[in-house]
C-alpha cells in the first residue's frame, strides 16, 4: 500500500484503512482528518461532543494544579484554529503578542456559549475551505492542515481529562 505514496500521507491513510474507509483523494483524507476532531466520533471523541453540556461554571473549574480549564482549552483552539483558517484564506490573522499563554488566559466564562459556538464555527469554516480549495493549495497547505488537526486532537484529549477529573463527564459519551 505505501509505494508512491509520502510517509505523511500514508500516516493519514492508515487509519482510515484500518477501518474499512478508502480516501480516494487528499481531499478527502484532510476532510476526515477534520471532521473526526470536530464532529465524527471515530477512535476518539470530537470537539462537539467533548464540550458538549458543560455550564460556564463548568468550563471554567481547574484542579489548583496549574492545569487549565475546559474553557481556557477550548478558548486556546478557538483562537489558533482562527488564525490558520485566516492564513489559509490569504487574510491577515489576528494580532498576537507572541506570548501563547494568553491563547489560554483570556477566556471569559461569561462567553462560554459563544467560545462554544465559535469552535464549532472555526472548525465548520475548515472543512469548507478543505471542500472548496483548488487542488495545488491543498497540496501546499496539507501539512498546515494535519497539524491542525494533531493539535485539535491533542486539547481535546486534555478537555476529556479535564471532565474525567471534574466529575462532569458521562463515559457514555467516549471514553470510559
């Protein structure tokens, strides 16, 4: 199976193969690449369903060990999902000090529904640009795009975690 084919893309193939799912194009595979860290429950739970009914109290509780919260999780993927979608899109992205703390600092509780709501956004605004970029800029922007989802993956992990920990999450819903 991997002759021709770039390690990298043959390290996103993989999985989909292993369950019976033949990506036909980059396209395609970038697409489930997405989606499975937005709203297609595969190996792990998407973003939807790790935010999902949590209250603004909720997503803003810490364990007091210096890790971070629901909130400022998902505020940190708001904010750098926005960005790459604003550099993917040729758009200047927001300014940022450079200091990726405040990715995480600045979530407000009060604006738990609208973080919640522009996630969703940002990753749905992904995925249609996925549909619609001509093909040699998503060749170009490829790797851009597995890192993206590698790093939605990886928060989302922390999310669930964090939920396990709080007490808020329902093992019916993923993980156990």
């Amino acid at each position: 199976m991997r002759r021709g084919l770039p390690l990298w893309l043959f390290l996103l193939v993989l999985p989909a193969y292993a369950q019976n799912q033949k990506p036909t194009s980059l396209r395609e595979i970038l697409l489930a690449e997405l989606r499975s860290t937005h709203t297609s429950e595969e190996w792990f739970v998407p973003a939807n369903i790790a935010v999902k009914g949590l209250t603004a109290e909720q997503a803003s509780w810490n364990d007091s060990k210096g890790n971070h919260s629901v909130g400022q999780l998902a505020y940190h993927l708001v904010f750098w999902n926005q960005q790459s979608l604003a550099r993917l899109k040729g758009e200047p992205p927001q300014k940022f000090s450079g200091n990726n703390e405040e990715t995480f600092e600045k979530f407000d509780a009060k604006a738990w529904n609208e973080t919640v709501q522009k996630l969703g956004q940002v990753l749905n605004d992904l995925e249609k640009w996925v549909e619609t970029a001509d093909e040699s800029k998503l060749k170009e922007e490829a790797q851009r795009l597995t890192h993206i989802s590698t790093h939605n993956a990886y928060h989302i992990g922390q999310i669930i975690y964090v939920r396990k920990e709080q007490g808020s999450w329902d093992p019916k819903n993923g993980v156990k």
